[in-house]
C-alpha cells in the first residue's frame, strides 16, 4: 500500500470510527510516522474535490463518501499481494490456522468486524509481515489461489471499515459485489 493510502485511511479512521471529523497534518504526520510533505500531497487531491477542507491550524473532513470512493477507485490491491497459495479446507478452518499478528482483510474482515457473511465465500485475504510463517502453516502450490497474502504497513494494527471497503472494492469474485452492497447498507448513515 503506498503511503498516502495510510493518510486516507487514518482520515477516515478518525472520521468513521473516532467521530472526529478535525484534525491537523501535523497529527497525521506524527500518527503515520512520515513527513508532512506526504502528508500534504496525499491530502492535495481530496483538498481539490472539496472532501476536505484545510485551515491555517486544522483539516476538517467535509466529504468522507468521496475520501472513501477516491481512495478505493485509486487503490491497486493486487501489488500488495506477497504471497498466495490454495489449501484444501474450509474458510473456517483457513482464519483459524492463520498465526497471530495477521490483521485479516475482505471477506473475513467483514464477517468479523459485522457478525454476518452477505454471501458464501471461498478465499481468504490476510495482512501480515511474517511470511515464514504463513508459508509454513500453508504450503506454496501451483494450484488457484484461495489464500491471498497481502503486505502489511507498519501502522496497520487493526482493520477499519475504510479499508474494509476499498479492499473489497478492488476484489474480483462475483460476491465482492454483495458483500459491497452490504457495506454500502451500513455505512450510508455513517458517511453523511
């Protein structure tokens, strides 16, 4: 994930799951661990479509549906996978063989963080850093993939409903789609 895909999704932390809709660069500069020059440009574009709206001392968020869609039109989901294999079992039995300290992603995700599945699914999606052991766990074959890999940032320490969403976005099985719909459901509220 590039960088200024950890301010969006930090802007929308704070807006969707903190309600706190003001913040500071300097904040999301300290927060994420990067310089305010990154900070600044990940913030130029939703600046331009007026989802923000940047004072002399603070941003407040203005638009979190254009945030949220800008970030997941921009968001290349398939140059964050490190690793992929296919394992015999069922999804179940895949999210509880997976190590700790992995933050699951997609369709886990969302069955975790919501308490429901919208439609059936057959892959798993992960973020993790410790790849040793994920390929111990679940062994590298040629076969097609039901367990996707994807490299974790290191101020990722939780999943959020953003990022939730975008990832889903960018999925290519038939039932992202549902999943999608079910999301968008919940979150209509939220983002007005």
């Amino acid at each position: 994930m590039k960088r200024i895909e950890e301010v969006y999704r930090e802007v929308l932390f704070q807006s969707i799951e903190k309600k706190n809709n003001s913040l500071t660069q300097s904040y999301l500069a300290k927060a994420l661990n990067m310089s305010l020059s990154i900070v600044n440009l990940a913030l130029r574009p939703l600046r331009k479509m007026n989802a923000i709206s940047v004072k002399q001392r603070s941003l407040d968020i203005i638009d979190k549906r254009k945030i949220l869609y800008y970030w997941a039109s921009t968001r290349n989901l398939e140059k964050d996978i490190i690793y992929k294999t296919r394992v015999e079992k069922p999804v179940r039995k895949i999210e509880a063989e997976m190590p700790s300290g992995i933050v699951y992603a997609a369709y886990s995700a969302y069955k975790f963080k919501f308490k429901e599945v919208p439609a059936d699914y057959s892959e798993v999606y992960v973020y993790s850093d410790d790849l040793e052991e994920i390929e111990k766990r679940f062994p590298k074959n040629n076969k097609t993939p039901n367990i996707f890999i994807l490299k974790k940032d290191g101020n990722m320490k939780e999943m959020t409903t953003a990022q939730i969403f975008v990832d889903l976005w960018n999925l290519k099985e038939w039932y992202a789609r549902n999943f999608l719909k079910a999301m968008e459901e919940k979150l209509n509220g939220i983002l007005e």
